[in-house]
C-alpha cells in the first residue's frame, strides 16, 4: 500500500521560503544556474569483486553501482537473450529517514525506473550474452547502493549504472557439452553496450524548471518528471515521480530540456571513464579522436555543431 | 501472460488494428458507481476486458493514527491484481510491480483529492484488477477517482487514464494486453482535463521527441472522451437517486 509520505526530510519554512524566491529570479540558494548539474565525479572500476562498477558523486549525493554477470536460465519467452535485474538498496548510511528492511516504494520505483531506461531500448545487447541457447545465459546484475541521500537519486543512480555498465566485462566462460566452466577473475572482453541511456529529472516549481535538484529544492517542488534519454536522441522513458501535476505545455518543454542536457551529460560520463581507465580500448579512443579531427576539417557542419554545444556549456555557466 | 510465440501482425493491411479497432478508437468503455454496499465510493470500470473494481473508505480515522498529518488527510492507496486475473495464476502477494503501481497511482490522485479539508484523516483507495487486458494502471485510475467523486470526497476535477503506444512504427491509442507485449512502447497517461494538469506520466519504451508529442497529443483526445463518460456516469446515477425519492 501507498501511504502520503508523512515522514519526509523536513526544512525551516524560512530556508524554504528563501529558496522559492530565489529560483524564482533564475538563480539557486547553491550559485547554481536553474539548468546545471552539480559537481560530478565517476570513478570505475571501484568494487574489485564487481565484474563492472562505478562511484558516482553528484554534489553530495554518493551512489554505487555494482554489475554482476552470473549463470543462469533464460526466460521462457527470450530463450535466445541474456537477462539483466535491476536492484536498489537505500542504505541507512545514507539518511536518517531511510531504516533497514526491504526496499520501499521509492526504491523500487528507482530501480524499475532505471531497468526500463536499459531494457527496451536494449541498452545491453543481451543476445551476445548466450552461452548455450534456451538453457545457459548470462544474468546482468545490476545493485544500485545509495549511500548518502542529498537529492536526485535517480539520475545519480543511472550516471553510475552507465558508468557501471561501460566498463564491465564478460567473465570467462567454457562450454564443454551441457556444463560450463568460468575461470575466475578472467574476462572474454568488454560488456556489449549498443546504447548510451542517462535519466535526467526536471524539477518543477510554479512555472520553473529546474536540472538535478538537491534534497532541500525537493522538498518545495510540485513534482518531478524523469526523462530517460538516449545516445541517438530518443526517449527512452518517463516516470512523472511526486504529487504534482504538469500541463502538456510544460511536459514538452521539460523533454526538450532533457534531451539537450541528456547529451551533455553522456558526453560527461564518457569522458570520465577514459580518464579512469586508460587501459580499456587506449587505441580506439585514439583513433576516435583522430576520426573526430578529420571530421571536423572536412565537414562545416560538424564545425558548427561544436560551436552550438560550446554556446550551450558558456549559457550554463 | 499470453505465451510469447511469433510476434502477430499488430496492424492490418486495411491500418486497423489486430482488432479492428483505428489507431485512434478506444475500446468499449463501461463505467459503473456505487456497486458496494459497504464502501463510502466504488466503481466498476471497463475497457474492453480489463476490468477494474475501485472502492473508496474514508474520510475516516487512520490506522495506524501516527501516520497522520496535521493539515490534511493522507491518501493511502492499493493497486492490487487479483490471482486470477492473469493468464497464469498471479501470487496474491504484492509483487514489485504493483508496489510501484500504488505509489504512481496515488500520486496521480493527490493533486486531485482536496486533502487539505480533512486533517489528521485517511483517505482509503483499494483497487482490484479483475481481469487484466492491458491497460490495468489507468482503467485503475479512472475507476478510483469515479469512487472518490462517488464517496463525496471534495475534489478539484475528475482524473481519466489512458495508455497509448507504439505499435508497428504506428501511435495507437488504449493499447491491449498483446500490443504491450509486441509493441515498441507503451505509455500510460493521466490528467484532470478540466484542470488541463497530467496527473500521471510514464514511458516504457521508445519513442522520438515527435512521435511523443503526436502520443501524448491523442492521450490527451482519449482522456476527454473517457472524462465525459465519466461525469455521465455521475450523473445518471443522481438522477436515479431523484427518481427513488
């Protein structure tokens, strides 16, 4: 059963009030612009057991995402196709609201929230992930760990899955007949990823919007729209999440916004995992970089693209 | 579940539907108030064969009292499947999903319910999947805000749901069980079409910037018709009420 929150983190009506007024002049009790995301920092391979992970911090919000491949059986409906599970746990490291126990509603919704980012839009090219057809797959397993709460679960929780994702690999599997034997600690190679999703969540207040909202924001917003985006600019899900309601004005206009801050943020998250880990596939970024070059002396569009996103990152300063 | 053979054929050659239906036709939709004796509200809602029964209890003490708020009633609400409502046998325990499903519901209902009238009260909505066809969340929704307006709950507008899709590349309206399974996306959608406010959004799937605004531009038409259905329903039934005295 659903019950309205009566337990939820508490702000002095004065510091809320302050914090209304000034986003309704454009700016944020944190100097922030309405439409930047916090300090970001990404750091993979973080768990050694994981066979991929991520620490993700987004302002004071601390994530971990822990990506398991283990045996398993593959559902009787895609025999040909690997599976992932998508797990949250909100530790109660994390806030003084969160007790142990089961997973909550808002847990769940997360971790069904960032499952159905990766799933449809087949994030993780789960036919790769067959060991013997209609018996033996891999199972994804994916463990969000929220270990601090300052707002903005979501999108810290799929930065890190990204992330997470991006650099895990595959362990190595022999198939002799009906039995297969993995060798511990080795891998085949990298988890096939064919798309890029991050959720990017748009706070609402009066006829504000507002990127990557904090905890305290959180407490004076009508409500929050959760827009996943893809690499190739689609959307790969919604969750409207809070009590408010939305016009069909404003649901397009926050769309609009995710998909360009979507982007950016991709960009973000890719950047930080080639300086993590220079030793994944150091030739291909070379190389990519090189193709980049080249395309950029060739095509004036391209030159123009750059200078429209530079335009963007000046804005959000 | 219907068993996951070969992908049927989703839209004809003619451009209907598997089941003859237009993209744009929503099922055959029944409403029904006030179907209980014992709760304060209730309504029976179908569309096509979904069919969903909302009851209503309450403005009434909460249980437990601590779980109370001092300036309005809290909403407590269930969206349960009943065991035989699937194809297979559904556990009566509370799977994630329908866990999920009460929170977004409620959350659809809130900025609707005049709360604020009610303090330190609950507000009960308990909703039962009877048979599920697809679409069980927002025939869900529709059901309990016709219970809430039936239980006398004061509230700012009716809410209406509807789930619209993709369907073979093509934008439908009130997918069914078989194009949610096949289909490239599925998209419920709640609003107060008087308020002009979407209540309840969700994506699952994938969709283009326009082909979501040409799927939440018909959302919004189905939720009309399905509102003026309601308020008739409404209607009629204190109509009766008239008659009887």
């Amino acid at each position: 059963m659903s019950i309205t929150p009566s337990s939820d983190y508490i702000i002095p009506k004065l510091k809320a009030e302050t914090i209304i007024s000034l986003i309704k002049k454009g700016v944020r009790a944190s100097g922030r612009g309405l439409e930047d995301f916090r300090e970001l920092e990404v750091v993979t391979n973080y768990i050694p057991n994981a066979d991929g992970s991520a620490f993700v911090k987004l302002g004071n919000t601390q994530v971990v995402v822990g990506v398991k491949l283990e045996l398993g059986t593959p559902y009787p409906d895609t025999p040909n196709e690997g599976a992932i599970v998508v797990s949250a746990e909100f530790v109660p490291t994390a806030s003084p609201l969160f007790e142990p126990g089961p997973p909550d509603e808002n847990a769940i919704e997360l971790a069904r929230v960032i499952d159905r980012s990766l799933r449809e839009i087949k994030a993780i090219d789960l036919s790769k992930l067959v060991l013997i057809p209609g018996k033996r797959v891999w199972v994804v397993w994916i463990d969000i760990y929220v270990l601090d709460h300052d707002g903005n679960l979501i999108d810290a929780s799929s930065i890190a899955t990204l992330a997470a994702l991006l650099t895990a690999k595959v362990p190595k599997a022999e198939v002799e007949g009906e039995e297969i034997k993995v060798s511990k600690g080795e891998y085949t190679g990298p988890l096939p990823v064919n798309r890029k999703v991050v959720t990017v969540t748009i706070g609402k207040i009066y006829d504000i919007m507002l990127i990557d909202p904090d905890i305290e924001e959180e407490t004076v917003l009508d409500t929050k729209l959760v827009i996943a985006v893809s690499d190739d600019g689609r959307i790969a899900g919604l969750q409207k999440s809070g009590m408010g309601a939305l016009s069909k004005d404003e649901v397009m206009r926050m769309t609009e916004l995710a998909m360009k801050k979507g982007k950016e943020l991709i960009e973000k998250i890719e950047k930080s995992i080639k300086v993590a880990v220079p030793e994944v596939g150091a030739e291909e970024v070379a190389e990519e970089e090189k193709a980049i070059e080249i395309a950029e002396e060739e095509s004036e569009n391209v030159e123009k693209d750059v200078g429209v996103s530079e335009k963007h990152r000046e804005n959000n300063k | 579940m219907v068993s996951k053979v070969e992908k049927p054929k989703l839209i004809r050659e003619d451009g209907l539907r598997h089941d003859g239906r237009r993209p744009d036709e929503l099922r055959s939709i029944k409403m029904q108030v006030g179907v209980l004796k014992n709760a304060n509200g209730s309504a029976l809602v179908e569309y096509g064969r979904t069919r969903v029964l909302a009851a209503v209890y309450g403005p009434r003490e909460p249980q437990p009292k601590h779980i109370s708020l001092p300036y309005r009633a809290i909403l407590r609400c269930r969206y349960h499947m009943a065991p035989f409502s699937t194809h297979e046998r559904k556990s009566p325990a509370p799977t994630r999903r329908e866990i999920e499903l009460s929170k977004v519901i409620r959350e659809a209902l809130e900025p609707i319910v005049i709360s604020e009238m009610f303090p330190r009260a609950s507000i009960d909505i308990f909703i039962e999947v009877l048979n599920a066809d697809g679409g069980t969340r927002t025939t869900s929704i529709t059901a309990a805000s016709l219970a809430l307006a039936d239980a006398g709950i004061p509230m700012r507008d009716l809410v209406a749901g509807v789930a619209v899709g993709k369907v073979d590349g093509v934008i439908v309206i009130d997918i069914d069980e078989v194009e949610d399974m096949y289909g490239e996306a599925d998209m419920p959608v709640a609003a107060a079409p008087s308020l002009g406010k979407i209540t309840l959004l969700q994506l699952n799937g994938v969709l283009t910037p326009s082909e979501f605004k040409e799927a939440l531009d018909l959302a919004m038409k189905g939720i009309q018709e399905i509102y003026k259905i309601q308020k008739e329903v409404l209607k009629t039934k204190y109509l009766e009420v008239k008659v009887e005295e």
